[in-house]
C-alpha cells in the first residue's frame, strides 16, 4: 500500500527550512491553513468530482458457493472493472463486523492523542513502518492533510507469530495490548480475504483459480491506518494527493465519510461508502503480472 505520486514530482524538498509541523489539534481548528498544505489550483478538488464513479458491488459468498454460473457472473464484473478503471467494492466477506468497528475505534483513540504521544511510534527515515505526520519532514508543498500509522504484516514473519502485537507494545507499551490484538487480528483477516481476491482475479483473467492464490500465500504487507482531521478550508488541500500503488493489491475499509476519488475516464469521480464494504483495487505490480499474462487492465488512480 505504498502510494507512488501519479502528478508532478514535489519540488520543494525540506533541505534548508525547518520543516513544517502537522499538529492535527491545532490546525483542524484554524481558520486559514499553512501554505505548504495548499495544492495548485489545477489539483485543487473541484465540486464536479462529487459525482459518483458506481463501481462493481461483488459478492464474494456466489464466488465460493460453487454455484458455477454465480461465479462466472462475478468474475465478469471483475474483468471489466478492471479494465476500466481497476476498482471495485467486496461484500458478503465473512469480516466480523465487530472487528471492523473496534479496528475504527481503535484508529481514532489512537489519532486523538497529543502529538508527542503519536511520536512515540514516529517513522525513522528510509523505513515504511511507523507514525507519520503528513510529509513533513521530506517536502515543503503540496502536503497531504492526514496523519498516519503504518505497521508490516506477514503470515510467515517471526514464523507466523503475533507481530503486528509485539509492535504495538514494543513500540508503544503495555497499556495498547488491546490494539495490537485488534490489529493482529485484522491483519489476519485481511490477508485471508486477499487470497479469496486473488482467486477472484486469476478466474478474471481465465487462469487456474489457484495460481495467483498460490503465489502470493506468503504475502508482504503494509497495514495503514489514515486518518484525515477536520479541515476548515477543504476546497485548498487533499487527504491524499493523486497516485497509483506500487504493489499487488489495495484493500480499502471506509468510514462513512466520503473521500476516495479515482480518475476515470478523463475526469475524476467519487466511490461513495458501502456498509460493511471494501473497496479493491489492483496496484502496478499485479497490473504487470497481468499484461504479460495477456490481460488489458486501465491504471489505478486515486485520492482522497
């Protein structure tokens, strides 16, 4: 889930000027945000954005029912999200909806914290893993409004023990234990339900439905947690400026507040929130497996 910039490249590095600070409890309050948080007025969200971009709503319980003419309805909705735009929504999932609400519950303690809290479990330079405040630090412009907690998860990592847990209290103490067993277990979860994805994919493109399944069994991911306060001018900034995923595989849990943007089409539109939904998308590495495999897949691009 590493985001890489789909607009020009940031051109103000944080070489000489003291870097900004993103303080979420003081800015979100402030009538007039810093300049370096201002976007150029031809990246600026227009109102025309709203509209909704309505994207595949795929139930992945017909997937594995073993009802063949079910499967083969949902797997030809994949195929054409994906070469349109590479978006689409999952639900029937299995995901304990409880689990979902306290992986929420937990992200906005978390976030609510003062800022020297949240810096305990601050992001060193040159690693993906870690407490983030925006970009400060790295650029001077076009800075994303957002804070965010990103923690590496593997099923084979410390030989498949609890290491999304052992972070948490090693990175933050004992008192989040409950965090890190929310988060171990929604990591857990999350890597399962790709699996399902990828054989949703490797049927999409007319291949066995254990092949990508089976190559990526022993997935490398990122879980990030992003969170986007209250912003007094929100026509001037973006969450999450324009990109495409580095990776194989997005699987997004929205709150529902509405944000995530994707270009399609010439323009950009809205996925509005489903309850209890994912949103899915495939990143640039799996669109490369893809093309070589003979498949035409459209470049995922979105915002918040």
């Amino acid at each position: 889930m590493v985001l890489r910039a789909f607009s020009r490249p940031r051109e103000t590095a944080c070489a000489e000027k003291e870097a900004p600070v993103f303080d979420a409890a003081v800015l979100s309050v402030q009538a007039d945000i810093p300049a370096h948080f201002v976007w150029p007025e031809e990246e600026k969200p227009k109102p025309e954005a709203q509209e909704e971009l309505v994207v595949p709503l795929i139930d992945l319980g017909q997937l594995l029912s073993g009802d063949a003419a079910a499967a083969s309805a949902v797997t030809r909705s994949v195929a054409s999200a994906c070469e349109r735009h590479g978006f689409f929504q999952v639900v029937n999932h299995g995901i304990d909806a409880e689990l979902l609400a306290e992986a929420h519950r937990c992200a906005d303690v978390f976030f609510q914290m003062p800022l020297p809290e949240k810096q305990r479990a601050q992001r060193r330079p040159g690693e993906s893993c870690g407490y983030a405040s925006s970009f400060t630090g790295r650029f001077a412009s076009k800075l994303p409004w957002k804070e965010t907690l990103s923690i590496h998860f593997s099923p084979t990592l410390a030989g498949g023990g609890d290491v999304v847990l052992n972070y948490l209290i090693t990175t933050l103490g004992e008192e989040f234990r409950q965090f890190g067993e929310v988060y171990q277990s929604y990591c857990e979860a999350m890597s399962k339900l790709s699996l399902e994805i990828m054989e949703l994919l490797g049927l999409s493109l007319g291949v066995d439905r254990r092949h990508f399944c089976d190559f990526f069994a022993d997935n490398d991911s990122i879980m990030r947690l992003n969170y986007y306060p209250r912003c007094q001018k929100p026509e001037l900034t973006l969450g999450t400026g324009p990109h495409c995923d580095p990776t194989s595989l997005t699987i997004l849990f929205q709150d529902h507040v509405q944000g995530l943007q994707v270009f399609s089409d010439g323009r950009w539109r809205t996925i509005r929130p489903t309850h209890n939904a994912f949103v899915v998308n495939i990143g640039d590495t799996f669109m490369c497996r893809l093309c070589r495999t003979g498949g035409t897949r459209a470049a995922c691009t979105g915002r918040w």
